[in-house]
C-alpha cells in the first residue's frame, strides 16, 4: 500500500528530529493500517546505562490503563453480572465520600465518565498487597465532593481505583491478576508488564524529569503505588502490544485470533458521548473510558497517559480501521504525539492539522471572576492581577506529585475564549487553556479547570 510506505518513510525521516529537538530520551510507536502495521523505535530507554530502544521496549501507558480498567468492566456488563447505573454500593457497600448523599447516589457510569463529582487525585500507598483496593476505597471516606453525581466533568483517578475494586470483587481475583486473565493474555500481549517485577523481565524504559537546572534526568522511582494501578500507576508495555489493545476496540471486541472477549454493543456504549467536557482545548467529550476528541467533524476515540517521566497516547479512527500508538519516557514529548497524529490522520482521511490554540487578546480589563485561589490534593493555584492590569497564574504542586519531583510553574494568562483564558508560557511543550466555571455566589468562578475541577477556597 502506498499509503503504508508515505506514512513509514515521513516517521522514519521525522521522527527523530522531533525527538531531539523536544528533549524525549526514547520513543516507540506502533501504527495500525487495517492489517498492515509500521513500527519505529528511537533513543534510549535510561540515560544513567544507554540502554537504546527498540520496538519491543516496555514502557509505562499511566492513564492509557483506563481503557483497560473500563474495558474490564463492560465485560462485566456483558455478562449481566453489572449495570451502568447501578449504584456503586450495590457492589461495594462500604463505599463512601465526606457526601453522604453523594456516596449514596454514584454510579458506574459516572465512575466511568469521570462525571462522580469528589475529589479524584487522592495518592495514598495502601501496601503492595491483595488487599490494596480493598484498603483503598475504605480511605475514601474523607474525599470532599466538588459538584453533585452528573453535574459535570472533572478527571478522577480515584473513580478508576473503585471501578478496580469493583472488577476484583464481581471476579474474586486481583485487579492485576483480572486484568492478565481477561485482556493481557487473551490478546496475546507478549511484551505487557503489571509492574516492576514483570517489567524487569523486558527491555524496559525508565522515566526521565527535568530538573530544576533545566535537564532531563533518570527518575529514581519506576512507579507510583499499587492502588493506582486500576488509574495507570504501573501497567507497562510495548507499542505494538498497545496497538493490539487498540485493534480489539477496532474490530468491534474480536481480539486477532477470532476470540470475542468484549460485545459489538459495549464497544459501541464506550465511545458514545457521557458528559461534554469545558472548552479547554482536549476532547469535546467523555465517553465510558474513552477520551472523545473532535476533528473536522469526526470523532476519534483516544485517552493520553502519564506517569513519573513517561507518557503515552492511543487514537483510533474507526471508520478507517486505524490505531496510532505511542510512548515516550521523558522530555516534551506531547508536541511529537501531535505531529504524529496529525500526519497519519491527513494520510489516511485527510483530516486538516489540529489548530493551536492562539490568544484573542490581553486578559480582561474586569478579571476579578478568576483571581483568587484554588486548591486540589495535588496543587495550589493563584490567580493575581498586577497593577499594570496582568493577569498571573502561580501553580505550586502539592502532596505526592510534589514529592515525584513537579516542579511550581508561573504564567501570564490572556484572553483566549469568553472565561476560558491561554497561559502564555507553555507547560511539558503545551499551552492548556484554563477554564473558569461557576458561581461562587459573589460572581467569581467557583472552579479552576483544566480537566480537573479545582475549588476556589478564598471565599
């Protein structure tokens, strides 16, 4: 296919530019072109032993995993042992947030959507046992709840820990042992690790962070703790095993060896749109797992993924039957995965570049709607004006993103969309918009979004 040939030779004489110049130790990519498929692989996987990649390289998906988790789930609902919109203490009584009403009220389906409402980044290593996800939800009970079940969106780890403690009980075996016996092994995912034990046993990437003198450096933690594992703390793998993951979702459930291991329906229900999410420059809307991004009127399911120095993207464009996967362990390599999508995506459907966001203006001359401070478990937000009518944004990280090594970022902000507003200086090689939503009840935002919804908390 001349198709497959363009697209090999524009990764083979690109992507190594875009490596180097964004910083990005290692890289590996697998793309699906119906039956056909290219791999490429660049780089080295440890900068501290130059170990080089190849494309059979293990490397961390993070959040990717929740595909995964959400997968496992819908096999659950296949079989009828599980309803969307059944409330999650039907499985697990003892579920609760600091809301009682709320804890009462949460679904699957909002788990699914991130659309539950509480306080999604809670990072608590509750042990390396069994018992992790049992231990976990218990601690639960203390989240504060940030909106009402269903009212909108805001991304929630701690949701995909449930849904994890979920699966574990409707099966009476461990999330990790689950998650092997039901996706990993029946597609034949050969180069798949569920943590360092397993990951050590491959040629495995490490993660790379940049210090406070500016340079990339070796991470001296692989991974996060095991509770998180549901969320995408630990699961690792090559590309060409996450493209497998993706042709499943391609080919309607059918894994390649003809097995079916999820309906045509349940595929189906997860790219279906759950809950719209704000105008901040990602996906328009979230499906059952599934990211949902919007391209010259086509809708590309897909879900990002990072980790301590790694990071990962999957895309699928279903009609066409085409999957990009891809995974970095470091640098900035966000803009990369774009310029990558991009190309296979004008290749295959001649679907135009995704534009860059660009400022409309100077922040608003009546900015006191945003200034103020907003707080989530793993930051500290203000927003301040300054005589001359500027607008600021000071991010201090806070608690285990803190500890792993985040560093403060400040921005001036300016006008981009009505109360969505464009950090003038990017972050990890990209400029997010920031949304501000609500009511405080004075007039002022009573959330900071950037797909989390953080709470103002200087009323």
């Amino acid at each position: 296919m001349a198709q497959v040939e363009t697209i090999r030779t524009w990764v083979e004489r690109r992507m190594p530019e875009l490596v180097a110049a964004h910083r990005v130790p290692a890289l590996s990519l697998a793309i699906g072109l119906g039956d056909e498929t290219i791999e490429f692989a660049t780089g080295i996987l440890n900068r501290d032993t130059g170990v080089e990649a190849t494309t059979d390289a293990v490397f961390q998906i993070g959040s990717v995993t929740k595909v995964f988790t959400a997968t496992l789930v819908m096999q659950l609902v296949d079989e009828g042992l599980l309803a969307l919109d059944q409330a999650v203490r039907d499985i697990l009584p003892g579920f609760r947030v600091a809301d009682a009403d709320a804890s009462a009220r949460i679904t699957v389906r909002q788990l699914l959507s991130h659309s539950s409402g509480f306080e999604g980044d809670v990072f608590v290593d509750t042990g390396a046992g069994d018992d992790n996800l049992e231990r976990y939800v218990d601690i639960l009970a203390g989240t504060p709840q940030l909106f009402a079940p269903g009212e909108m969106f805001s991304y929630n780890n701690a949701g995909f820990s449930t849904l994890g403690r979920l699966v574990e009980v409707l099966r009476g075996a461990p999330y990790d042992r689950v998650l092997r016996e039901r996706l990993l092994d029946p597609l034949g995912l050969r180069h798949a690790a569920v943590d360092a034990e397993e990951a050590i046993l491959h040629r495995t990437a490490v993660g790379h962070l940049r210090t406070a003198a500016g340079d990339i450096a070796p991470t001296t933690v692989w991974s996060m703790e095991r509770s998180g594992s549901p969320a995408g703390s630990r699961l690792a793998m090559s590309a060409r095993d996450l493209l497998g993951f993706g042709r499943l979702h391609l080919a309607g459930g059918v894994a390649a060896d003809g097995s079916r291991l999820l309906s045509t329906a349940s595929v189906e229900d997860m790219r279906r749109p759950q809950v719209r999410l704000p105008d901040i420059d990602q996906g328009v809307a979230w499906g059952l797992g599934w990211e949902l991004f919007a391209r010259d009127g086509r809708v590309l399911p897909g879900h990002d993924g990072n980790t301590i120095g790694q990071s990962a993207c999957l895309r699928l464009l279903p009609e066409e039957g085409v999957a990009v996967a891809v995974l970095a362990n470091g640098g900035d390599p966000h803009p990369v995965f774009a310029e990558l999508v991009d190309d296979v995506l004008r290749e295959v459907a001649g679907i135009g570049q995704k534009e860059t966001p660009a400022a409309s203006g100077p922040a608003p001359h009546d900015a006191g709607r945003f200034v103020g401070r907003y707080e989530s478990s793993t930051a500290i937000t203000t927003i301040s004006r300054t005589d001359d009518g500027r607008l600021w944004l000071d991010r201090t990280p806070r608690g285990v993103v803190a500890d792993l090594g985040d560093l403060p970022y400040r921005t001036e902000l300016v006008s981009w969309r009505d109360d969505v507003l464009l950090p003038v200086d990017p972050e990890g090689g990209v400029r997010q918009p920031i949304a501000f939503l609500g009511d405080d009840g004075t007039g002022r935002a009573a959330h900071l979004h950037t797909g989390r919804a953080d709470r103002r908390m200087d009323s």
